[in-house]
C-alpha cells in the first residue's frame, strides 16, 4: 500500500455509533503537536486492522494518485535525519506489530521490538517524507 506523501498523522482509532451518525475520535496529541488544527476539515483513510480489503472490494478510482507525485518543495520536511538519535515513547502498536512513537508535528517513528509505554534511544535508519524507522540502540 502507498502512503500519501501528504499525511499529517497516523493513529489508531475506533468508530463509534452515535445518535445518527458515526464518530472517530482524533488522539488529543494530535491537535497538541499542531499535527491537525482542531475545526479543520481534512481527508481521512481508513484501513482495515488486519489489512484486508473492504468488503465489497472497491477501490477508490484515484487511489495512490498522490503517493506517486513529488511534494510541493514548500512543504515541511521530515524533522530528523537518518544517523539521528533521538529519545521517544513508544505510544501505539503498528498493524506489523512494530512499535510508533511520534515527534514533531506528529510526525511518526517506527520502532520495531517495542511495546507501548516504552521508553527507548533509537537511531533513525531510514526517512521518508511521512515516517521514519529507526532501531533501539543502547
């Protein structure tokens, strides 16, 4: 699956019944980090849990069209560097079952063999415009 160049956060989140409409909560954090502004209207994906397609397996006709196009060069840039080390708690579990920890503007770090709740020293192995993944060291 691509990953749009464009993504402002990634979380995990249920969606709940209410009266006659459907809410998913975005985490606090999220809004903190200056990551989504609170009142904005934004584009949402969902994703299955397991990663399986939908249903009905559709696919929306202009799926992946923005993964594959450059970034505008005014967008902001990833906040570290590969070689980086850097201290974080580890805060959701991945659907990989590697560890997330997130850093400015929410941006995301993923951290394989960590737990939720963990704090660790990683060393950023690999940046993307989007995520980073890096390895406990020490």
């Amino acid at each position: 699956m691509e990953i749009s160049r464009r993504l402002l956060c990634l979380f995990s989140a249920e969606v709940r019944a209410e009266d006659d409409h459907y809410v998913v909560e975005v985490p606090r954090r999220e809004v903190e980090t200056g990551a989504v502004e609170a009142d904005g209207t934004y584009r949402v994906a969902l994703i299955a849990r397991d990663g399986a397609a939908p249903a009905d397996g559709a696919v929306p006709a202009d799926a992946g069209d923005e993964s594959t196009s450059a970034p505008p060069s005014d967008e902001p840039q990833p906040p570290v560097e590969v070689g980086e080390v850097r201290y974080v708690e580890i805060e959701d579990i991945g659907k990989q079952g590697d560890g997330i920890a997130r850093v400015e503007r929410g941006y995301v770090i993923i951290v394989p063999d960590t737990e939720v709740g963990e704090q660790v020293k990683v060393e950023v192995r690999e940046v993307k415009s989007n995520f980073a993944v890096g390895d406990v060291v020490g």
